[in-house]
C-alpha cells in the first residue's frame, strides 16, 4: 500500500472518504461534497441505519457531477472519545471496505476539528490502521479471479499540516512493517518454515543493525540445552537458537538490555504424545511466540529505537519418529535442572527452559518477557480475546497491562504461587513438564517456566495460544495470523525505556 500526505485537493478519480460525526453531523469537507453533489449525501443519510457511530461506514456510490467512483461515508462518532487506538480502528474499517469495493485508489480528508485530537495525529493513525488491516497473504494463490483480488494501492490522507501527519505516520509505517514481518511468518506453512528457514527470516534483520547470531545443533549439545534438544530429535530438522541484539540505547552497549524470549515451535505433532488429527494443521502457527519476537526487532530496529534489546528464539519441530523422545524420558536442562518428560507435546516450556536460561547467562537482562503459544488451556480460560500473563513483578504486569490496552491486543494477568508450583514436582526428576489433570494447565506451564527464572529478574509470560491467529476479521488485522505482541511490546518500550 502505497500511503501519502498531502494539503487538501479534491482529485477527479478513485473514492473519496470522509466523516461524519455522531447524530449525522458532516465534517467541512463531507458538507462541501454534500453541496457539490446537490445533497446526495444528506439524501443517503436521511433514509437509512447510519448515524455516525464510530466506525460505521455508509457508501454513495457514482456520486452526481462528480467523476469519483464514490464516496464513503465513515462514522467518527463522539470526537473526544477517540484515542489512537479507535482512530486506526476506524482506518481500519475504512480500508476494509475499499479493499471489497474494488477501487484502486482512495483519498481520505482529515479535517480540522474542535475537540479531540489534533488533525496530523488523527491522519496518521487512521492511516495506520487502514495499512495493518491491507495485509493479505495470497502468495500461493495462483488461480484468484481478478475481480475477487482487492485493488486499492494507493491511500493519499490530505490534511492541511501533511509534513507533520507524515513524519508521525513514518514511525508508525515501521512498527506496521514488523507486524507484517510476525504475519507472514505464522502464515507460512511447515514445509516452509521451519527451523533453519525461520533463523534466515531472522538474519534478514542484519540490514536493519541487529546483531544476528545463531546457533545450531553442535553448540546448543555443547551449553547442555538437552531439554530444548530432547523437543528437536524426532525430526530431521536441525534446531536453531536465534539470538538479535539490537543496541540503540544512547548510554552505549553496556546497559542490560530487555529480552524477549519467543516459543518458535515451526510445528507441533505433539510428537509421541501425538495430537488428534482434527486442527493439527494449526500447529504451523505454534511458532508465534518466535514471530513476535522478530517481528518486534524489526520494529525496534527500523524505528531505531533509543533502547537495548535482545530477541531469543528457540526453534525447533516436534514430531514423532523412531528418534523421537519418549513419556518417561528424563532430559538435563542447560540450567542443571532434569526433567522427566510426561507428556511430548508439553513441548513448549521444554523448548523456552533452554532459551530462558541462556538468555540470563549471557545477557544479564533487565527483565524478559518471553511469548508463547503454550497452552490450549488459556483459550478456555480466556478465548481469543487476550492473551494470558503471568509474572513475577507487579510493575512489569501493569506496564504490560496498559501497553496492551493502548495498542489493543489486551492481556489478563493471571496468578502464580507455591500451591501451583507443588503440581509439577516429581519422584524421578527434579520436575515433571506436565502437572496430571487438567487443573489450571496454563499455570502450571508458567510455574514451570519460572523455574528457569533467576531470583531477582523481572519476568513476564504471555500465553499467546488463543490469540496468535484469528478465524475472524478484526478492524486493523484480517482473519489469519495477528501478529499480536508486536505493537503490544513496541509500546511497553516505547512508554517505559526510551524516555
Ligand atoms: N502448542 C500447544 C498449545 C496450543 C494449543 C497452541 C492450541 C495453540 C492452540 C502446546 O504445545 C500443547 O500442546 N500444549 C498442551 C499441553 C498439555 C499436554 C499439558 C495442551 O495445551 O493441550
Ligand atoms: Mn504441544
Ligand atoms: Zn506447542
């Protein structure tokens, strides 16, 4: 999508968009068009549902003595009661509806308006969210009908201080391009994708300044990571670990960096333990964690975050084989720590065990945050709406909590404690990776993470399992992979460390 700033001009072609404010109220520019159409808007208006509401949409199609192809019509509601989010949201269903229409090219007016935010401000973030919900993966579409395909390519927002709108959007254009980054990843299939694959998308971000280093099979035996590998030996992928380092903090390399640690399951049989067959195929996406991550360093990275950050990727496929660990297996951890395999398919917090710890040995982090698509349990508990937290750190918590609510992908925190943690001990090892019953099943997977947490770094989990992908269009993400902990983290960091 090519997207543009500019000071307002009306141009002969393409759709017009414009507002309308609660209780049918025009904005200047959809009064001017109202005229210059002898009223056809306020004809639309008059007959039907639209009223303005926030996000609404109403088109006018072939508009009187005008050459555009039509006029949308997009409900601002209540000005004062749109933050950033709201404004992309509106973008976004703006843009959704264009893509459906079929025209090439749209213009969108932002007019100067009393109350709420500025007109630059509300241009750029309406432009950013038209841009997120744009996405589509159709590269192996190869038969689409012309007519089927949206045809939009170009957005021109015209707004009359364009210099400012563009150098807020540019910023915003970054952060949308790593969230595209996360998307494609957790779009692609397994035959793809897997863990050499994955750890090349990584290396891409060299061009950016990160820092990419990766590690095979040999080293990874090497550090004792036999928990991670104990996941890896049933499939004839070799396991990866993926390590970016990006170094934008003003003060110089010496400041602890902030992890960020990504489950990169590229897919997930369950191995031994093997899963039903039924919605197997949706164990591609069981490297989301790890897409987030990457996806969140190309965002830190092109924005040129004023900020230390480090990405950990474990990557490995879980399948069964006749090299395939067993139930019962007990497998050294690269912390010391054994672990009695009991199920092959709690295969995630074996895999991000592994990345935890060497991510503290060799980091020294100010805190971590580790993202992963770890339990079915958290979609029972919380469905697709957010994602799960779990923390050792009531600040880390509250500054998620808020991040994720001003970028719109929400998170629940979730309790830890000793009660919990009992559920995983166990006769033959140190720990078992599964606690028995059913009983709080996303809790126990984080008590077990925690484990591999030194005393005294702020850590927090996200189970991103139920919101991951999306079998549903949302206002700035079209169904298939969200790239949910993107924006979110991009603006934990953004509020708190770059200040
Ligand atoms: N990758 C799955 C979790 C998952 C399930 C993600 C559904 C997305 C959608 C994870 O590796 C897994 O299999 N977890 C098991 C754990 C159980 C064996 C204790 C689960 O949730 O059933
Ligand atoms: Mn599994
Ligand atoms: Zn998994």
């Amino acid at each position: 999508m090519n997207i543009t700033f500019a000071a307002p001009s009306v141009p002969s072609s393409g759709a017009l968009v414009v507002g309308v404010l609660e209780g049918k109220k025009l904005t200047p520019t959809a009064a001017t068009l109202n005229k210059q159409t002898d009223g056809a808007l306020e004809r639309a208006l008059a007959n039907g549902n639209f009223s303005g509401k926030k996000g609404e949409l109403l088109e006018v199609v072939a508009p009187a003595k005008l050459k555009n192809s039509r006029i949308l019509l997009v409900g601002l509601g209540e000005l004062a009661k749109l933050g950033e989010k709201e404004l992309q949201d509106i973008g976004g269903a703006a843009a959704a509806q264009l893509l459906r229409s079929g025209d090439d090219k749209a213009t969108f007016f932002i007019d100067k308006l009393r109350g709420g935010k500025a007109a630059p401000e509300r241009a750029a973030n309406y432009a950013y969210g038209a841009l997120l919900r744009s996405y589509r993966f159709d590269k192996y579409k190869t038969k689409e009908k012309p007519e089927k395909k949206p045809k939009l390519k170009e957005i021109k927002v015209m707004v009359e201080d364009a210099a400012t709108a563009k150098r807020l959007f540019q910023k915003l254009e970054k952060i949308a391009e790593g969230v595209f980054v996360t998307r494609n990843l957790v779009s692609e299939p397994a035959n793809v994708l897997f863990p050499k694959s994955l750890a090349a998308e990584g290396k891409k971000l060299s061009k950016l300044g990160v820092k990419v280093t990766v590690l095979g099979e040999k080293e990874m035996k090497k550090l004792g990571m036999g928990a991670l590998l104990g996941v890896a030996q049933g499939s004839v992928r070799e396991p990866q670990l993926l390590v970016m380092q990006w170094e934008g903090a003003p003060g110089g390399k010496d400041k602890a960096p902030l992890a960020f640690v990504g489950k990169g399951v590229t897919f997930d049989t369950g191995g031994i333990s093997l899963k039903p067959a039924a919605g197997m195929e949706d164990m591609k996406w069981d490297m989301g964690g790890a897409g987030a991550v990457v996806g969140l360093m190309h965002a830190l990275a092109a924005r040129k975050a004023k900020v230390n950050a480090v990405g950990v990727c474990g990557l490995v496929e879980n399948m069964p084989s006749g090299a395939a660990q067993r139930p019962g297996d007990v497998v050294k951890s690269m912390s010391g720590q054994t672990v009695e395999v009991l199920n092959t398919d709690a295969e995630g917090r074996l895999v991000l065990c592994d990345a935890l710890w060497y991510t503290q040995e060799n980091y020294k982090p100010k805190l971590i945050v580790d993202l992963a698509t770890l339990t079915g349990a958290i979609i029972i508990a919380l469905g697709n709406e957010q994602a799960g937290l779990f923390s050792n750190d009531d600040k880390l918590s509250e500054q998620l909590t808020a991040a994720g609510k001003a970028v719109g992908e929400p998170v629940w925190r979730m309790p830890l404690g000793p009660e919990y943690d009992k559920m995983i001990d166990c006769d033959v090892a140190d720990m078992k990776n599964i606690s028995g019953g059913r009983a709080g099943g996303s809790i126990t997977a984080a008590q077990f993470l925690q484990r591999f947490i030194k005393e005294g770094t702020p850590w927090a989990h996200l189970d991103i399992a139920g919101v991951a992908w999306s079998t549903k269009d949302k206002a700035t993400a079209p169904k298939g992979g969200t790239g949910f902990g993107v924006r979110l983290l991009d603006a934990f960091v953004a509020a708190n460390f770059e200040k």
